[in-house]
C-alpha cells in the first residue's frame, strides 16, 4: 500500500497526497450510493468542497506517468481545484470494478482493454489518451537478424499474457498465415532467458521499457519490432472515467485532463529534469526503475508514442473513426467479444484539441 507522501521542493509549496485510508474514509461507500440512485449528485456526498480524485494506474510508477507525476509534484491539481491521489497498478483489485464501486476513481489503460470490460457492462468511458500508439512489439536478438515479419517465419516467438490473438491479428493482417510462425506461450519471468539461449527468435515486449531493461541485465541491445508499424492501431494508456462522473462531474474531469496534460508538457520539455523528478520522489529506492539513466532512456522514447501522427499540441487526442475502425479490427480478430456503440465507448468532448 502507498505510503502517505509529501513532496517537497525549493521553490515550491509543499504538496501532500492524500492516503487510501483518507480516501475510503471521505468516500467509501461513494460508489453503492450513486449506483442505487443515479440522480445523486457527487458533491452531495463528499462533505469538502473540494474535489477529491483518484487515478489508478495500470502499472508501477515510472516514467510512463511522467505528466500525470509531474502534473502532481508541480501543485497543477491543486492549482486547478483538486486533489489528486495517484496509485499504483493493485494487482489485487480489477480497475473496472474499483471504478464501477467508486465514480470518484479514473484509471488508464490499452483500448483493448476498455472495450472489453464495456462489453462487459462497466459503465466506463475513454476520454483521451496519454498515447497514440501502441509500444507492443517484439525484441530480438541482433544474431537472429529480425528486421521485419518476414523475417520471422518458420521461426519461434514468445508471447505471454492475453497478446496471442494480437499477434495473429498481426500475422494476417500482414497477409501471412498462422502457420508462417510458431506462438509459443511463456511466462514474463524466463522470457529473458529463453531469448538469449536461442530458444526463441522473439519475444514480446512493451518497447518504451522492456529493452533497455534487457540491455541493463545483458549487455545486449535488442532489435525491435512494433506492432504498430504492423497494423495494431490501438491507442495506449488511455483515460477512461465512470459515466456517472462524466454526467455530474465533467468540469472536474476536465480540469483533471488540462493539468495532466500541462504535466505531460513540461515533461516532453525539459525529459532529463523530469526523468530525475519521477526517481527522486516517486519511485522506491528497491524498484527496478530507481535508475536515472533508465528512466531517461524509457521516457526519450516515450516522448515519440505521445505525439506519433499528431501535431504536438494536440496530445490527448482521441479520434473518433480510428477507435471505431480498430474496435471493429478487435472484434473481428476475437480480441474483444463485439464492438460497443461509440457514444457509448468514446467522449471526445472533454478534450477538443484537433
């Protein structure tokens, strides 16, 4: 469980985050309230008059927060009329439940993954996206010589999670059969070593992170392909809210949108100052991502998925016609049982940027 933190700074007032014990207490049984009665309003509940807001993460704190992070440190909330307690992924809890029992929550994650818990029926919305494309890709060895798909045939990849039927939306996409290449199940824990043996010609990666990692542990810088440049057009780390939120809530919602994304600038312009504030005061000395010059090297990258195929001012953006087309793409391939409508999937109107 996080700790409760106060960040301070030479020249800026002290900031401190709420723990998840005040959160429950202000607002624990927020969530059965509103669900039981849909006309209730947030704010008749919350005895504060200032918003209280929570964003779950999908995954540890590193740079691939970095705007949200520095949105924190530097008081934007605060400056915007919030409080803002930012998490950690909870491996223990599903984010669509947290959030369909508790409105005041936002969590982030791949478009895939909101699709399929709308399906589902959890009455969340996207609402703009941290990035336009998708790092999902494959990392070899520089001895396999994996330049490209092709290269891949007859050959072994590795791929753990639920990504399987992403690769084969890949593999047909790209007009090869599911034959052309071996998909072997593996677990995130040996994929490392299996790669480096030789086992396997590939292996799945999360492109902004998981290379440098495996350069750091063996010395090996990896080849990379990504399934963007491979017809998986799907937005990551996208921001999704509770409907209710959005009906009684949507200035908090879109004054949330205008610091994080305030953040995400200040991160793209000055990337070694802020690779340095996320390890100083997010990131526990025992993580894996309490290094300066892996941090750097991840959120360089980064910076390019933030502002692939849009003009630097509009990041944020979620297009409209791109869901929809890549929603139907998942269906078709099984990756999401059936497309949601889009009124019902996508709201653009928090964020006009385009």
């Amino acid at each position: 469980m996080r700790q409760n933190l106060t960040l301070k700074s030479m020249d800026k007032p002290e900031i401190e985050l709420i723990s998840r014990r005040d959160f429950v207490k202000y607002c624990g049984g927020l969530g059965f309230a509103l669900l039981a009665n849909p006309s209730t309003s947030i704010l008749d509940i919350i005895p504060t008059s200032t918003p209280h807001l929570t964003m779950q993460l999908d995954w540890k704190y590193n740079v691939q927060f970095a705007g949200l992070l520095l949105a924190d440190y530097y008081g934007l909330y605060k400056q915007r009329g919030l409080k803002i307690e930012i998490l950690p992924v909870n491996s223990d809890r599903n984010v669509f439940e947290q959030i369909a029992e508790n409105p005041l929550i936002l969590g982030c994650g791949e478009q895939d993954a909101i699709l399929a818990a709308q399906v589902q029926g959890y009455p969340v919305k996207a609402i703009a996206t941290m990035f336009q494309a998708s790092p999902l890709g494959l990392m070899s060895i520089p001895e396999k010589n994996i330049h490209s798909l092709n290269n891949l045939v007859g050959q072994k990849v590795g791929i753990h999670g639920n990504i399987k039927k992403v690769m084969e939306l890949i593999i047909n996409a790209n007009g090869l059969s599911p034959q052309d290449i071996e998909i072997v199940p593996i677990s995130y824990q040996d994929k490392y070593d299996r790669l480096q043996s030789g086992e396997l010609a590939a292996v799945q990666c999360y492109s902004v992170d998981e290379p440098i990692g495996f350069s750091y542990k063996t010395g090996i810088k990896p080849n990379i392909l990504k399934f963007s440049d491979y017809g998986y057009d799907a937005y990551v780390q996208v921001i999704f809210a509770h409907q209710q939120l959005l009906d009684h809530h949507s200035e908090w919602v879109n004054q949330f949108l205008k610091a994080s994304f305030a953040g995400w600038k200040l991160a793209l312009d000055n990337i070694n100052q802020a690779a340095q504030i996320v390890v100083d005061a997010y990131i526990k000395p025992d993580s894996e991502y309490h290094n300066l010059d892996y941090q750097t090297k991840s959120l360089q990258l980064i910076a390019d998925y933030l502002t692939c195929g849009i003009n630097p001012d509009q990041i944020g953006y979620i297009s409209a016609n791109r869901w929809q087309e890549m929603s139907e793409k998942l269906a078709q391939y099984g990756i999401i049982d059936r497309v949601p409508s889009l009124t019902d999937s996508l709201d653009s109107s928090l964020w006009l940027v385009a």
